[in-house]
C-alpha cells in the first residue's frame, strides 16, 4: 500500500485540487461590459500599431546598413 499511497500524494491529489481551482476560478469569472471591452479592445488594436511601426522603422533601418555590409 504503500506505493498506492505516494502515487495519490504525487499525482491524484494535485491534479484533483487544480480541477477545483480551475472550477473555482471559471464559475467566478464574468464577461467584460461594453465599456471594458471596448476599453480593452483600444489598448490592444493602440498595442499593434506601436509594435508595427517598431518593426517598420527597425526594417527601415536595417535595409540600408544590410545593403552597406552586403555591397549589393
């Protein structure tokens, strides 16, 4: 009995208590209002613009000095 009991220390016992949290948690959590989704859906689409014009301007950077380096 005595691997009987470590096996559920280990691995029953743990996976048990995250199936309740995860229960716990998924009946807590409720859906945004308009004003939070909309508030949330503003940072992210302000999110993407900053990351494009990031990659744009390294692009815009790198193309010159790749071409310095390569000789093309």
């Amino acid at each position: 009995m005595g691997q009987q009991e470590g096996f559920n220390e280990v691995l029953i016992q743990p996976l048990q208590q995250f199936a309740k949290d995860s229960i716990h948690l998924v009946k807590k959590c409720t859906k945004p209002d308009r004003k939070e989704f909309l508030g949330i859906a503003k940072a992210t689409g302000i999110g993407f613009l900053i990351m494009g014009f990031i990659g744009f301007f390294v692009k815009l950077v790198h193309i010159p000095i790749n071409n310095i380096l390569v000789g093309n």
